[in-house]
C-alpha cells in the first residue's frame, strides 16, 4: 500500500512536525506542574489556546486562500518554532507571560498547519482510494508520534528540558523543506471569490458532528496528557506509556484504511462505539501499565474512528471547498473552549481531581457517538476548480 504521490511531500513535512512536537507538547502539562502551577492554570493555558485559535482561524484561512497552502505550512513552522521557543523561555525563567506566549503561537501554528493540510489533501486525494492513503498518511505519523515522546521523555530525564525543547526547533526546521513546493501539486492553488466566517456554510449536523469529534480529540489529546501527569509524575516513565500506547494504537491502521475505501460509515460506527466504551474507562488506569494498556487501545480506537471520518470529511471539503473547511473549523474550536471552560472552572469551585476527569472522560465517551451524524457523502462527482471559485457566492 503505497502513498499517492502528490500526497508525499505534505505527509513528510506531516512527520518531522510530529517528531517536533511530539518531543515536547505531551510533557507540557508536566512541566508547567515542575515548575509549581496548579491544575486550574494548566486549564488556563489550554483555555488560552482554544479561545486564541477560534479568534486566528479566520485571518488565517483568508491569507491561506490568497497565498496558497506553502505560505500556511510555513507559517505554521514558524509559529512552531516560537511556540517552542516560548516554552524554553518558560522553562528557564518561569513567568505566565512566556506560558500564554506558548499558547497564543501554539493557536496560530494549528491554525495555519490544519486549514493548509484541509485543503491540500481534499484538493489531491484520490476518491478511490482515500481510505488507504489517508491511512498510510496516519501511520507515517504514528511512527513519529511513536517514538518522538519516548525520545523526548529520555533526554529531558538525561539532558533537561532547554536541550530537549533545542532538539524540537531543529526538527521543526527541517518540516519546512518538503513543503516548498506544495502549490504546484495536483491543479495548483485554486482561491475562492469569498470566505465568509460563518458555521452555515456546512449543514447543521456536520457542525455538530465536528463539535463532538472534537470533544472526543481534545480530551484525547490534551485533556489525557493533563491526567497522565498528575497520575505519573515522571518525564521517562510519561514517555514509556505514551510509547506502549502509540505501539499497540498502529495495529488497525492498515485495517482501518483497506475498509474505509469501501465501508467508511461502518468503520466510524465500529471507532464510534469503541472509542466511546474506551473513554468511559479511563479513570479506571491509574498504574503505568494500566494506563499504557488503556491508552494504546483508545488510541487505536481513535485512530480507527479517526481515518474513516477523516475520509468522508475530506470528500466533503472536496466537494465544497474553504467555507465547508472553515464551518468546520469554528465547531471544533467552540468544542475546545467548552472542555477547558469547564475544567477551569470545575477546578476552581470545587477541590479534587478524580470528579472533573471522571465527568470529563465520560462526557468524551458520549460525545464520540455524535460523530455518526456527519452527512454521507454525495455519489456525484467533485465539482471542478472552476466550480470551486463560486462557492463563497452562493
């Protein structure tokens, strides 16, 4: 199963940006807790984040649509680099202001990365086998993530957090090279007339389907990290769970992309259901172990559902372009100040841990059924780029 091959250079800048961040932003609610915050201003930071990528995401979907998806991709390397370099600040002299610095370049570099990587893999992913590339794509960045918090885990355990967090800059650097040239893949930059900051671009179900999914991905990827570090304590031993579980989360990749080809609803049902029971039992793992078992088979659960929604996502965004993307875009970022607005304020008002994690995990697990309502996608074939540039006017 190869990648298709105007998919190549965006899945390599794809991997070193994963190795690069892969280093470091699953330690960050572990560092922030080293350097004496308390629980609450970890949620402020992730708070900061959402609330600073809903205000971003606009501004940035418009230069992206202007300028092309290299000029995104760029971007987001640079705001890579400054989010680290941020955090180097914050590990060396403390302070909130280098802390939310990390968070509002963090917001701009997700920004920037995911509206490019939108429409560049909608534009050349080939509807008949969008399941499989779309796999391979995920699996070449599994690697990474595989091994790059381990790596990170060690040297910050070996050599501190500022040679780590150097080491992260230097791969962020080197993300920029496959992305040079990605404007003259496949038909080239294709613009729109207008993009309009709107959820009603989509149909109301995808937008909720979107908020659920991302419900689900933020406490999957932010809020988890968060638990780990309150349960675990340990850069090395964080980064060996993150390990076993990304390990065991690579198994039903290639399944999961040799069925979405031609089951696509019934595999987000499957990762729909599994990801959902999974979450529910979250708060049960509170060994290493424990929770490298549970977390490697919620990250595969997750990745199962993931690959399948993200197939039909794409065939949408094909289909209807930038505002579909942007629509989109404003769901999940509203799903993201929802889950830390309320574990920031769960934290403030009431003591304790176990209740917040607990209402959170199981709110997660709920809303992963939610990602059933998202639209099937039409039968009809995409429209042309031509088509494309009217979208904004209709």
């Amino acid at each position: 199963m190869f990648l298709h091959r105007e998919l190549r250079a965006i899945t390599a800048s794809r991997v070193l940006r994963q190795a690069s961040v892969g280093l470091v932003n699953v330690y960050i609610p572990l560092i922030m807790l080293s350097r004496g915050a308390q629980i609450w201003q970890v949620c402020a930071f992730y708070l900061a984040y959402s609330a600073a990528k809903l205000a971003v995401n606009y501004p940035s979907m418009l230069l992206i649509n202007r300028y092309g998806v290299q000029l995104g991709m760029q971007a987001a390397i640079l705001f890579s680099m400054l989010h680290l370099a941020s955090l180097t600040v914050y590990v060396s002299t403390g302070g909130d202001l280098p802390a939310y610095a990390g968070a509002v370049s963090l917001a701009l570099t997700n920004s920037f990365l995911w509206n490019s990587e939108h429409l560049h893999v909608s534009r050349v992913l080939a509807p008949e086998r969008k399941g499989r590339d779309i796999a391979v794509m995920t699996i070449l960045q599994g690697a990474a993530a595989l091994f790059a918090p381990l790596a990170g885990g060690l040297a910050m355990a070996a050599g501190g957090q500022v040679l780590t967090l150097c080491l992260a800059v230097a791969l962020a650097m080197c993300a920029a090279w496959p992305a040079r040239r990605l404007d003259r893949i496949g038909t080239g930059h294709q613009p729109v007339r207008v993009i309009k900051y709107s959820l009603w671009h989509a149909p109301l179900r995808d937008s909720v389907a979107n908020f659920s999914f991302n419900v689900n991905a933020t406490t999957f990827s932010t809020v988890w990290p968060v638990y780990l570090a309150l349960t675990i304590g340990s850069f090395a031993t964080l980064g060996w769970v993150v390990f076993a579980a990304e390990l065991i989360s690579l198994a039903l990749m290639f399944v999961a992309g040799r069925r979405g080809d031609g089951k696509g609803r019934r595999v987000l049902l499957e990762g729909s259901v599994a990801t959902g029971f999974l979450n529910c039992l979250r708060i049960l793992a509170t060994t290493p172990m424990a929770l490298a078992g549970l977390g490697g088979a919620l990250q595969a659960a997750a990745s199962y559902q993931q690959t399948s929604w993200t197939s039909i996502y794409y065939g949408h965004a094909r289909r209807n372009g930038p505002n579909y993307i942007m629509s989109l875009e404003i769901a999940g970022d509203l799903a993201n100040i929802a889950v830390w607005g309320a574990l920031l304020a769960s934290f403030r008002l009431f003591d304790g841990t176990t209740q917040q994690f607990t209402a959170v995990f199981v709110t997660a697990g709920i809303a992963s059924l939610g990602c059933l309502l998202i639209s099937k996608e039409p039968a009809t074939a995409p429209p042309s780029p031509a088509e494309l540039r009217t979208v904004g006017n209709t």
